[in-house]
C-alpha cells in the first residue's frame, strides 16, 4: 500500500488489499475512534526553561482527522507545546500520550512514537548532502526497512504530490525555500504518520512562495490528514482548521471553532493580537 | 583540480560530472603513488653518485614512509572520531577519558611519545614490548588521533541541531542520525583540518628515525655518514617529501570536492 493512500479518506482503484490498522476505505482506525478516544492527550503539562515558565497547566487534545492551528503571540510557548508532543522539548510534569503511547524518555518507545508523528520545521531542516530522494528514502529505509526500489517508488509518488517529482535528484540548496518545505513535508509523509505537526511552517519563506506551502497543507488537511499547526497563518486558520487554539503566556486561553475564534471575539486579548495581525 | 601535467590542457571531458572528475583524480593520484613507490629506484639509479648508487635504499625509505603514514593515519581517523564521541558525549567518564586522552597527547612532544612507546612501555608493562616499527605506528596514531579528535569535533559541533532534530523526528535512532546525518556534514567540514593533520603526519613519521625505524630520513642519515656528501641527499629526501605531500594533496582535494554538492569548493 502507498503511503498516500494512508492518509486519504477517499478509495482509490489503485490501492492495494488493505493493511492490518487500516479500514477499507483508506482512512487510518484512529479516524474511527477518533469519536471515542483522541489521538494525543496532553495532561496538566508543565515546562520550564531556567526560570521561565513556558507551559502552565496546559490540558487539551487532538482528535483524528482534526486540523488544529495553535496561534500565539511569540514567545507564548505555542512552538513549545508543539515540540513536546514528539519530545523535542521535555516536559517537566503532567502527561502526554500519542495514539497510546505515553510520551518518556524510553528511547525505543520515543522511535515508535516518532515515527508515527511526522514534523515539519521552520527552517526546512532537509538533509544537505543528500538528495531530495535520498532525503524523502531515508527514514522509510532505515526505519520501516521498506527495500530501496519501493521506498524510491513511494517518494516519487510523493515528491509528484507535492510538484516536486522533476527535481528528485537535485540537492536541497539547489531549490527555493517553498520547494524546500514542500520536499520536507513530502519526507514527514513517507513515514505514514498518524499525525503532522507543523511548527510555522511558511514563516522562513518569501511571501510569493507561502502560497505553494499552503496549498499543499490544505490538500493534505482535505485528506483527512491529522495536523497540528502553529503558524501566523490566520487565513490558513479560517479556511483550513477546524479549530484554533489561542496560546497566551503558556496556556490555553481559548480553544474554538474557527467562525467563532474569528468572528465575534469577546476576548479582549485575543481581539487584539488579531487586530495587530491584520494591521 | 587535477594533477599538474594535466592542468596545463584542458583537463576533463565537458560531459564528466562532479563525482566522475573526482574519481579520476583519486585514481589517477593513486595510481601515480603506487607507481612511483614500486619504480622510482629506476629513474633515481639514472642521477650521479651518491643518489643514483643509493636509489634502492632510498625507495625503501620512502615505502616505509608511506606504509607508516597509511597505518597511522587510517588508524588515526579512527581514534580521532572515537574521542570525539567521547569528548561531546553525555556521559562524564567518557568526556574525561577523551579529553585527558588529547591533553596529554597534545601537550607532549611527539619524539618523546615515539621513545616513551618504544622503551618505557615495555618497563611498566613487559607484555608490550612491540617492535620498533609497530611502536612508531602506536605513537603516530595515538598523537594525530588527538588532533585529529579537535578537528572531528568542531565538525560535529557545527552540524547545526535542527538536522539532529530531523532526524530524530523522523524516528532514526541516534545511531542512525549519526551515521546518515550528523557524522557525513561533520566529516565534510573536518576535512581540511584533517588533511592538514595528514600532511604533517606525514612529515612527522621521520621521527621514527630516533627509534631506527629504516624510513626515508634515517635512509638520507645513512647514506650520508657513508658519503659525507649532505647537500644532494638531503634534497633528495626533501624532494621525495615534497611529491608524496603533493599526491596526497590531490587526492584529499578530490575527496574534498567529491562531498562538495554545493559547489563551493573553488
């Protein structure tokens, strides 16, 4: 089975028999359970840095399916909280669990988990010395041991998805910062991940190349993909998310549908970091 | 770049890529060293007394030369990418060991290391009484792991965190992210420093002379309290030193632009 194929809601005729966790349709189990069950909890998490205090309590969760956006002002700890999530950043107390898995410092348990969450960086974080296929194989042949042929195949269906399939053997510093992203966001994708977490993903690019980035998140949130967004974004937010989570000194000051965060808002905080943005 | 004689026309097929002009220099430069290590008796035989009456011993000298800077060197490398492990590792012993390791090797002449090997250490420990040319490998290698260990380190630390991040993220295990991700870009920017080590490794191994290993400087001593003539064997010595120093040059410029896929090497 291609890795597309995991995170779409749709059947296609090209689809292979179906895998153990995965239902008929293409659609990963937690989107079933996702009802019942969410996919990440996060529980009374605490983080500090030295003396300050970046995350205060924070209790939420993220169901399957669900396209989250985190907006903040910076220095809120929203980047924080994304990046404990798949233990970037450690958390001091409370509890954090994966799609089953509880987030520690057991280290093959952290694999497991990791390669279930896909992430995608600020700056690119693509691999220098290797290929954009070599970039997109890498983790799929070392980590699921797909064999190289297959795992070149799925890349290049990936790299097509993403408009990139002509530039497969060139080097990172060779693209634009969007195709950077793009080729970062296809390597996440080989992985088959439950989940995609996107830490400001379009704030290191040009604005003509934010649009190619975000065209991409939105096909792949229309898949039925699970993200977790922290971006600046708020057009991204209004059309794409199904909620907005508002991070203010480290907690969660408001948790919203989208209409409801961007329309009426009786938060006064919360109305003007929206009206320093469109300003 | 190429070697000298072929730089003077154009030195490569317009449609030859990157790596494939890298390999034929590598090649080519090995080729020229082992050619030269297996005939330079031939051509030396040619030049006029005290050189041309010598030419064997001096080609032997230069193969023990060369032998002592291959043994050392590989083995070098390898002791400088373990105590940089050791020395940017988590745990406390590690770091203590590797950096005692390169305090001590660092701060003491190397000519003392060569002796200390070959005469003190069979005192303390009577196991260890290796033959003079095992004891000059010993201490070359453990002297230019130690700089070699620095110059691996810098490479490590300059591997910006973000591609560990990566990495990690993507669900490599550390062992993994050192080997596809981290060690190749820490490699590529220690690779100067390296070749520097390298070279003076090289110029180094003559003082296994002090131990009366017969390399290329003990063979020059020889020949010239044999011949009392100092000037022209003297300069032989220094050319031979001259041309391995520039072949092996070539080839670590080769590797060099081999992980260049930015192009920026010159």
């Amino acid at each position: 089975m291609k890795p597309v194929m995991n995170i779409s809601k749709a059947p296609s005729p090209s689809a292979g028999p179906p895998q153990a966790g995965l239902d008929p349709l293409g659609g990963s189990v937690g989107v079933l359970n996702g009802r019942r069950a969410p996919l990440i909890t996060v529980d009374h998490v605490n983080k500090n840095f030295g003396a300050a205090h970046v995350l205060r309590d924070v209790c939420t969760h993220f169901n399957a399916g669900e396209v989250t956006v985190i907006v903040g002002a910076s220095g809120s700890g929203k980047s924080t909280l994304l990046r404990t999530l798949n233990r970037l950043e450690k958390h001091d107390s409370g509890r954090i669990v994966v799609d089953g898995i509880e987030v520690c410092d057991d280290l093959k348990e952290l694999d497991a988990l990791r390669s279930e969450v896909g992430m995608v960086f600020q700056q690119f974080n693509l691999f220098p010395h290797l290929t954009v296929l070599e970039n997109v194989t890498l983790a799929p042949r070392r980590v699921r041991k797909t064999p190289k042929p297959q795992a070149e195949q799925q890349a290049m269906e990936l790299l097509e998805r993403v408009g990139l399939q002509a530039h497969a053997h060139k080097h990172p510093f060779a693209l634009s910062g969007g195709q950077q992203q793009r080729v970062a966001i296809a390597r996440a994708l080989a992985m088959a991940p439950r989940v995609m977490l996107f830490d400001e993903p379009t704030s290191a690019l040009d604005p003509e190349m934010v649009k190619e980035v975000l065209d991409v998140m939105k096909q792949l949130a229309t898949s039925g993909m699970t993200m977790i967004v922290v971006t600046h974004e708020m057009g991204f937010a209004r059309e794409v998310s199904d909620r907005v989570l508002f991070i203010d000194q480290g907690r969660v000051a408001q948790d919203a549908p989208p209409e409801e965060f961007f329309g009426a808002q009786r938060n006064e905080r919360i109305r003007s970091f929206l009206g320093q943005l469109s300003a | 770049m190429s070697i000298l004689p072929l730089r003077l026309h154009s030195p490569w097929p317009a449609t030859w890529s990157r790596q494939q002009r890298s390999s034929a220099t590598m090649a080519a430069a090995a080729l020229v060293l082992l050619l030269f290590l297996w005939g330079m008796a031939i051509p030396l035989s040619a030049a006029p007394e005290p050189i041309g009456n010598n030419a064997q011993l001096f080609a032997e000298g230069t193969r023990m030369t060369v032998l002592l800077t291959a043994v050392a060197g590989v083995a070098g490398v390898v002791l400088g990418v373990l105590a940089a492990l050791g020395k940017t590792s988590k745990l406390p012993p590690l770091r203590w060991i590797a950096s005692a390791y390169i305090w001590v090797m660092r701060g003491t002449p190397l000519l003392v290391q060569v002796l200390f090997v070959y005469f003190a250490l069979p005192v303390l420990i009577p196991a260890l009484q290796l033959s003079d040319f095992a004891s000059a490998c010993v201490a070359l290698s453990l002297n230019v792991g130690a700089y070699n260990a620095e110059a691996i380190r810098a490479g490590l630390l300059a591997v910006p965190k973000g591609q560990i991040e990566a990495a990690r993220s993507l669900g490599l295990s550390p062992g993994y992210t050192f080997i596809d991700v981290t060690f190749p870009q820490a490699f590529k920017i220690s690779l100067p420093p390296l070749v520097n080590n390298l070279v003076a490794l090289l110029k180094d191994s003559s003082l296994a002379y002090a131990i009366g290993v017969v390399e290329l400087t003990n063979i020059g001593n020889r020949i010239q309290a044999a011949t009392f003539q100092p000037l022209p064997i003297l300069l032989t010595s220094a050319c031979i030193y001259l041309l391995l120093t520039t072949v092996l040059t070539q080839i670590s410029n080769a590797v060099e632009r081999r992980f260049d896929v930015e192009g920026r090497v010159a």
